[in-house]
C-alpha cells in the first residue's frame, strides 16, 4: 500500500494535476488572442508552477531525513488544492488602452505546448514502466 501511494502522488499524480493547470492556462492564452483588438482589454496571466512545486516538495504532514539527493522526496499534500494564480496586466500595449501583445502570447502559446509535451512524455514513460513491471521484465 505504502508503495503505491509513493508511485501514484509522485508521479502520476502530479502529471495528472499538471495536465489540468496546463490546459487552464492555455484557455487564458486563447482568451488574450482572442481579445487581441478589444479595446481596453486587459490581458491576463496563470501560473501554477511554483505552487505545484511547493506542494509536491515543501509538505508538512510528513517530513522524511533526507541525507541523500536520490532518496525519495517528502510526499506531496493532496494535490487537488493546487489551484494556480491568476493575474492581470494592465500596462497597455496599444493606444486603444489594450495590454494584449500578440508576439508574446504565441511565445507563451509555444512555452506552454513545449511543457504539455514534456509532461505527456513523463507521464507515458511512467506508465511504460508500470506495464514493464506488471509484466515481469518481459516484454
């Protein structure tokens, strides 16, 4: 029981909840493209990253000594409080009074589709391993 409760919020789990935060994100990104020639629109910004990694690293329920970095990290809190951050930008980018700089957004569009990937392929690895292990080594 301990073991899988290690397997399943160490990783699984938090790609799970990654996934989620990622996609909520990318809905802001949509909605600031969206608005990009709405006047006085104020573009608006999610993060979640370091709340995520506080959650899975900096838990007070359970503190284990680590005296090695390949030890197992402390466990992680329930990872369905991690909500992120939601922000606004508010200096204009145009005279029309709208903060939305279309050049950014498709960067920060990139940025997030380059770490849905990242996840996704940590999440399959992971699951890539699991079948390895549930078939004995034999493929």
């Amino acid at each position: 029981m301990l073991i899988n409760s290690i397997f399943e919020r160490l990783s699984l789990n938090v790609a799970e909840r990654a996934l989620r935060l990622i996609k909520r994100r990318q809905e802001f990104i949509a909605s600031n493209i969206a608005n990009v020639d709405t006047p006085f629109y104020k573009a608006k910004r999610f993060s979640f990253e370091r709340e995520l990694q506080k959650a899975v690293y900096n838990d007070e329920e359970l503190k284990l000594f680590i005296t090695n970095p390949k030890h197992i990290p402390n466990f992680p809190k329930d990872l369905s409080e991690v909500s992120g951050r939601v922000y606004q930008i508010s200096t204009p980018v145009r005279n029309d009074g709208n903060s939305v700089d279309i050049d950014r957004e498709m960067a920060l569009l990139a940025q997030n589709q380059l770490l849905y990937d990242s996840v996704i392929q940590g999440y399959s690895m992971q699951l890539g391993m699991l079948k390895y292990a549930i078939a004995g080594g034999r493929r």
